[in-house]
C-alpha cells in the first residue's frame, strides 16, 4: 500500500496541472463573463466540471455556464456570444452547437495571446513544450434556461452547478478521492476514452 501511495504521488506530480495552468484557465472565464456582460449587463458566468472542482488534467477542457437574468432563448444567446468573441485575437470559435437539447458553444483559447501567459519565463516555456501542458485549451459554453417548462423540455436534470456543489461536497468528506480521481481520468485520456459522447 505504501509503493502504490508513492507511485500515484509521483505520478501526479507528472500530470497535475501547473500554477500557470490555473490562472490561465482563472482568465479565460474572466475574458468570457467581460464578453457575457458586454451582450448582457446582469450575466453571470459560472465554471463547472473539473476546473471548478479542482479535478482538472492539463488536457481538460473549461465548462462555463452563461445565465441571463432576462431570459432570452439560449440558441440566440449561443450566437451572439460567438459573434462577440469571434473578434477577439485569443479565441477561436470550434462549433456551435444549437441543435442539442442543451446548447453548446465550443471555444478554443490560445493561451499564448493571454495576458497571465509570460514567454520570458524559462518555467512557462519549458512547461508549454510538455504533452501535458497544451497551449491551446478547449472551452464548452453552456447557457441557462430560466423558464421551468423549458427546462422540463430540456430534462430536469440538467443542473451542471448543483452537480459541482455535490462533487465539492464529497471532495471535502473525503479529499484522497481526488488522486484517484485523476489517476482514473489521465487512464481514460490516454486510452481515448474520456469523451462520454462518443460511446
């Protein structure tokens, strides 16, 4: 028990994401909410999944969902969103998806044209040029239905953000759940099948 508790200790230490990873990630959601707010003043956008949970890999992508107070059908709000970001420099628009019960806009960040991201540190170089530190992270938008009988339409359950708050929950009852959290999930991405849609 103790050779496997030091094998995944230092095989985390190989895949977990870096210091720079986390705030690269901090300001992709931050580029997104200002881009959100410039369509829609009162907009809250909200990290989920694994980066909100702290069970993000490198190659993970960043799950964010757009509300508006207003209302507004999410396909339109899919649209405009992407039409407002398809003017910046550090994003590019990968599809959109407005056929699904839940809309999808996909993104994907250069982190070479953000701001936290420092070409003159010899770390951040040397870590950009490993496998598992990309310089290029996938971005799903998501956007939040206010109306019930909409979202019976959509299915009840989808509630991206009290499924973070219960993975928090576990999380903290037991925190060792994360290593093998990872471990499980760098196992699938290797073997290409961490995915869920495709199978």
């Amino acid at each position: 028990a103790a050779l496997l508790h030091r094998e995944i200790c230092a095989f985390l230490g190989q895949v977990e994401p870096t210091e720079a990873c986390a705030v690269h990630r901090a300001e992709i959601v931050q580029r997104v909410k200002n881009a959100s707010q410039s369509l829609w003043l009162d907009a809250e956008v909200c990290p989920y999944g694994s980066f909100a949970t702290d069970l993000y890999l490198p190659h993970s992508d960043v799950d964010l969902l757009v509300t508006n107070p207003h209302g507004g059908d999410p396909r339109n709000m899919l649209h405009l969103l992407a039409r407002e970001l398809s003017e910046v420099s550090w994003c590019r628009i990968v599809s959109k998806i407005d056929t699904a019960p839940v809309p999808v806009l996909k993104l994907e960040a250069d982190v070479s044209l953000l701001d936290s991201y420092d070409d003159r540190n010899a770390g951040e170089r040397a870590a950009s040029r490993r496998v598992n530190h990309p310089l290029r992270i996938p971005v799903d938008v998501t956007f939040h239905v206010a109306d019930k009988g909409r979202m019976r339409e959509m299915g009840v359950g989808y509630a991206p953000l009290a499924s973070r708050d219960y993975v928090l929950a576990e999380l903290a009852a037991c925190p060792e759940a994360r290593s093998l959290v990872l471990v499980l999930k760098q196992l699938m991405h290797r073997h290409g099948v961490n995915d869920p849609y495709k199978w």
